[in-house]
C-alpha cells in the first residue's frame, strides 16, 4: 500500500507549497491527507480549508449546463445569439496569426456544444495572438483581479467587439467559453450563475463551502494563494482577506469557485453514480467523453498536454494513462487545484493546494499525487 502522506509530506517540508488538503476515494473507502498550513507561518491545514478552486469550477458548470440542457430551456445544437446577441454574427480572423483588423464573418453560429467542447473560437490557443492581450485587458482573464470584471452585460459587450479565433467547431481554445456560459445560463435562468448553481448543485449535494465568494464565518478556514518568483521563491498574490471576501459582480464560470476536498468529492461522487438524481446518465456520459479530433487536440497545446475535452473537463485519450489509471476525467486548476474521477477504477481524486501552478515544482506535487493515488 503507497503512503499518501510519504509521497506529498517532502513538497511541504521543503516549501514549494505551504499546504496542502489531499483525498482518494473509493467508494466509502476515503483517504485523507492534511499536511502544512493555510498560509505561510500561519494556522494549521484542515481538512475542511477553503480554496480558490480555479479551473475545477469548469465541469461543476457544464453539469449545471446539461440540467438546463434536460429542463429544455437549452438545446446543445441551438444558436446561442437568441439569447447572447452580442455573438450573433461574429467576425473571425483570417488565421491564427492575423491581426486585429484581418477578419472574416463567422460561417456557422455558435451553439452551447461549442461553448462546453471549447470550439467555440473564444480563449487560449497561443499568447502570441492578437487577441490574447484583449482577453485579459479587456475581460480580465487569467485575472485574480475579481473586482475589476465588468458586470455580465457590459462584459459580453466588450466580448462582442473581439473576434474569434478561429471558426466554430474547427478549433480549440481554452478558458473564455466558459466564462460566456456564465452569461448564458443567467440569461437562460432569468437569474444569478450565484444563485442557480447552490439551487440546482450545491445544495442537493452538500457542497456546503462551494461559492463565489467567501462568507465571514469561513475567514477561518480560507488559505492564501501564493505565485512562484524567481527561484522558485514564494511570494503572496491574494490574501485570505483579499478579492474572494465580496459577491463578485462577474461570476467567473471558467475559474471563479472556491471550495473544500469534501465538496469536490461529493461532485465526483455524483458523476461516478452516473449523475444521481440530479442529471441523466446519458448527460454524464456526454460530459465525460472526448469530443476532439486530434487537430483540435494538436491545437490545444500545453492546455490540454495529450487529453481530450469532453463538456467543462480533459479527458484521456489513451487505454491508460500514465498513471496507470484507465479513463479519468477531469481538470486542474491554475491555483494549484485538482479533481478528478476515474469511472472505471472507481476513483475520486482531490488534490487541494495555495500555490499557482507555474514552474516544475508546481507540477510536481501533481505528479506525485496521481502516482501516489494510482498505485493506493
């Protein structure tokens, strides 16, 4: 039997990350580990600590997409302009590399598929694009500056000036199609993401400590989020009292959650059961299965590394993985978070960390967490 605890214990000892909460489950079979603190030189790690979870939010919204999917008020194929007229008639341009003013009109509109599957034209794809600078000035991506979003209506008017990337369905970019989804299920709802998220998920699960923002009497338990300098030395990039602390006006459906290793356990406790009694099986299954072609994957880069993407997370492509571990699905999150299931091993796997993942220690603690968590 592998020592979770042997493997992730030299990571905090030696400082690349101050903290951190780490869980493997099976069944009711539920390993925790709770190593360091919650800042540097501060209060101990809990089990129950609060983090921003980042890019795992992303497949907690393409569950609440597919609700909205199965109650009829969303059709996967469906043009999104009826009710996102700001992309309506887009403009693309010519090729990757071309500037700001080399456009063509779209030749086919977006749909919801293509907002979950990240073929959308909207994201990531290289920062050498023209559009790369405008995502994050324009519409604060790969921000943690929350309070300086624009509220949804005027961030999707800015969005409507930027052209795609790339065509609909014949690319992949990463990110910003899931922060559109924000936009689209309020509008679909007639509500809040806030609200229609602890409606529709968080509460029927439990996901007590799951938000978009953190509550006073959970101050106590947030850790504080640090970025990696040079030579790997730590520096603080927000603090527990910091952005997270007021409901923010833009819910960030790409990265904006934070929560706990049990709340991440009891979502991918519901994808195993193949969605429960809160989605459909086949639902789950469309979630879970990869919907690129290997150009898309090609294009996806460092994001995907070799996965797939199914709705909202990657997905292996390979019998297995190298991680022995056959099927995961799954996502990382860039302030050094993890979860992931792993259907037919039976496996839910949360990695909780403070640290954004930049540099090699940052993927380090990762890779011997999935080891680690394989072999167990």
């Amino acid at each position: 039997m592998v020592d979770l605890e042997a493997a992730l214990r030299p990571y905090v000892e030696s400082g690349d990350v101050p903290g951190l909460v780490a869980l493997v489950a099976r069944g009711d079979d539920v390993r925790t580990v709770v190593l360091g603190a919650q800042r540097l030189g501060g209060e101990p790690m809990r089990r129950d600590s609060v983090f921003r979870a980042a890019s795992i939010t992303k497949p907690m919204i393409a569950a609440v997409t597919m609700m909205l999917v199965e109650d009829g008020r969303l059709v996967l194929d469906d043009p999104v302009g009826d009710l996102l007229p700001e992309l309506a008639a887009p403009r693309v341009l010519r090729t990757l590399e071309s500037p700001l003013d080399d456009t063509v009109p779209s030749d086919r509109p977006i749909t919801t598929r293509h907002l979950l599957t990240g073929t959308a034209g909207q994201g990531f794809a290289t920062f050498e694009s023209a559009v790369s600078p405008l995502l994050i000035e324009e519409l604060g991506q790969a921000s943690m500056e929350l309070s300086q979003v624009p509220p949804p209506d005027e961030w999707m008017r800015r969005l409507g000036g930027i052209p795609l990337m790339h065509q609909p369905g014949e690319g992949w970019t990463y990110n910003l199609s899931f922060d559109v989804l924000t936009v689209l299920l309020e509008r679909a709802s007639g509500g809040p993401l806030v609200d229609l998220m602890e409606e529709r998920l968080f509460a029927p699960l439990g996901m007590v400590d799951t938000a978009f923002h953190v509550d006073a009497d959970q101050l106590d338990r947030f850790t504080t989020l640090y970025g990696r300098g040079d030579g790997g030395t730590l520096h603080v990039t927000d603090e527990a009292h910091g952005e997270f602390v007021h409901r923010p006006a833009f819910a960030s459906g790409s990265g904006g959650l934070v929560t706990t290793a049990d709340d991440c356990l009891a979502f991918g406790r519901m994808l195993l059961d193949e969605g429960g009694d809160l989605l459909s099986r086949d639902s789950v299954h469309l979630m879970m299965t990869d919907h690129t072609t290997p150009q898309q994957r090609e294009m996806g880069g460092f994001f995907l590394d070799g996965q797939g993407w199914g709705f909202g997370g990657g997905v292996d492509t390979e019998e297995l993985n190298p991680w022995n571990v056959p099927g995961r699905y799954g996502w990382v999150g860039g302030t050094g978070t993890s979860l992931y299931v792993e259907p037919r091993a039976g496996l839910v796997t949360v990695l909780l960390t403070q640290v954004e993942l930049l540099g090699p220690e940052a993927a380090a603690v990762l890779e011997a967490f999935w080891t680690a968590a394989a072999a167990d």
